[in-house]
C-alpha cells in the first residue's frame, strides 16, 4: 500500500466533501489516501495535508489495485453519484473485504439496499431533512 503504516483510510472522491473529510482526518494524524478522477480536485486540499493522493477513476479495479485497497481499515466512498457510490462500495465490501466501508447517498430510498450489504451510510438528504425539524417549530 502507498502508506507504509497499517489502518489506513482511503477516501474516494476530493471535492467539497471529500476533500473536507480528508483535512480533517490529516490533522488527526490518520493514514489516509484520497482517489479523485480528476487531479484539477487536489486543490482543495490544505497545503500541509499529510496523506497520499491518486488520480483515477475508482469504479476502475487498477486505480483500486494501485492503492492495495484491500489492505484498507475503512473506506469512505463520498463521490457525488448513487450509482458509482454502491459500486465501489460493493467492491470494496464484497470483493476486498474492507471492514468498514461508508458510503455518502442521496437518495434515502435506496438506504436499504446498502444496509443489506452491510456497508454503513451517510445520507446528506436525510442530515438535512433531520436538522431541518429541529430547527423549525
Ligand atoms: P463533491 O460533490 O464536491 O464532494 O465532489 C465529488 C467528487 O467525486 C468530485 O471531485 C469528483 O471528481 C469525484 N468523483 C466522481 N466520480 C468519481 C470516480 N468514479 N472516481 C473517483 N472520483 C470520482
């Protein structure tokens, strides 16, 4: 794996999620590789950022090889489409047996379909819905 240490995180997708995710777990001091198709994304990342960064399309099994994905502890997989999303949730799951794999989804209909994967879920649709209650009498 690119990061020598054990218990690494590899986090798919650097834009406003990921690459907020990513600053945050490099100032705790944690391993961490971020994936993004595009490099262009990188910037969002502080310049004192600690982890490792790699271009490629992560629904591509070389990209995932390049990072030795199954040596990951966790997997966050925050890119901006459902679809992609289970996908490489799925892989990471089923394929590399990674043993926690979070996955960020809009559509909180389609919850159930990860719960039955055991991967464990992030829906920014159901965050807001929730605070919006909370916030409004
Ligand atoms: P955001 O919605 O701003 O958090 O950005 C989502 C990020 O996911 C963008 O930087 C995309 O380039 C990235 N992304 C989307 N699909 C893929 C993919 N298949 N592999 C790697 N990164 C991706």
């Amino acid at each position: 794996m690119l990061s020598k240490e054990k218990d690494c995180i590899v986090v798919i997708g650097c834009g406003r999620l990921g690459s907020t995710i990513a600053e945050l777990l490099s100032e705790e001091r944690k391993n961490i590789i971020v994936i993004d198709k595009n490099k262009d994304n990188f910037i969002n990342l502080p310049n004192n950022f600690s982890g490792f960064t790699i271009e490629g399309d992560a629904t591509e099994i070389d990209t995932l090889l390049k990072v030795e994905i199954s040596k990951a502890k966790i997997l966050l997989v925050i890119t901006d489409d459902d679809n992609t999303n289970l996908m490489i949730a799925q892989m990471g799951k089923k394929i590399y047996k990674i043993p926690q794999v979070i996955a960020r989804v809009y559509d909180a209909k389609r919850e159930s379909i990860y719960k039955n994967l055991g991967i464990d879920i992030i829906s920014p649709t159901r965050l807001f819905t929730e605070k919006f209650k909370k916030i409004t009498v």
